[in-house]
C-alpha cells in the first residue's frame, strides 16, 4: 500500500467540499432571515390586552414630589373623561382613556396648586393598539 494515500485522505477533499456547501447554506439562510426583519410579519397579531392613551404624572413644581390625590382630565373635543389614579408615592400616575386616539388637552386640579392645562398631546394608533403618551405635569402652590 506504499504510493497510494489512505481512503480517509482520499475522502478528505470530498468532505470540505460537502462542509464548505453546508456552511454556504447556512450563511444565506441567516442572511435571507435577517433580511426581513424590518418588515413585521403578516398578517399582524395583536395582543387581547387594552391600552391607555395617557400615562400622566402630576408632581410639584418647587419640590418635584408626585402628587397622588389630584384630579387629572383628558379633554378631546365634546369627549371628556377623568383619568385613573395608579400606584402611592414615588410610583403614582393617572392612566386613560383606553384605545382612543385623538389630539387631548389634560387638565390637572388639586386643593392648593394652580389648575393647569396642557394642550396639542396627539395620540395615535396602530393596526392594534394606542400608542401611549408620558406626560408630566407641574403644579405650582397657589398664592
């Protein structure tokens, strides 16, 4: 057997070619996977759980304190509606309506602070759902 070269070094070129074709496949189904990934799948899942348009905290304007017991409304057109409160202390806000877009003024009230309105806070929507919005609102003492 001197002269010929073993069957596992004949086989060995056989064997990176197959490895080699492999490792091409696997590298253009990763691509080809990735490549849509900016585009969602269709069609579209949406979630069973409600969303609310708002998420407002209220805090004081000199201290930077939540106010937890003030009366916050979001305000779109002829629609009005007060907003719920959630949490205690450092963790509180006022959350709604729920799944309704629209252009909102919010309108915060408490004993001892100036009413203050904000006005132009769009919410939009998607296929599914609202798109929340963060609002944070100063209330400043009353003289």
């Amino acid at each position: 057997m001197t002269g010929q070269p073993s069957p596992v070094k004949q086989a060995l070129p056989y064997v990176r070619m197959r490895l080699m074709a492999v490792l091409s496949l696997l590298a253009a189904a990763a691509f080809l996977s990735l490549a849509g990934c900016d585009k969602p799948t269709e069609p579209r899942v949406c979630t069973a759980i409600a969303v609310d348009a708002l998420v407002v905290t209220v805090v004081d304007a000199s201290s930077g304190q939540r106010i937890c017991d003030a009366k916050v409304t979001a305000i779109d057109g002829s629609f009005s509606e007060d907003l719920r409160p959630f949490g205690s202390g450092q963790d509180c806000t006022y959350s709604g309506p729920t799944e309704r877009a629209g252009l909102y003024e919010i309108r915060a009230t408490r004993t001892g602070y100036e009413t203050l309105t904000t006005n132009a806070i769009r919410v939009t929507r998607d296929e599914c759902h609202v798109i929340p919005v963060m609002v944070t609102i100063q209330l400043r003492k009353s003289a």
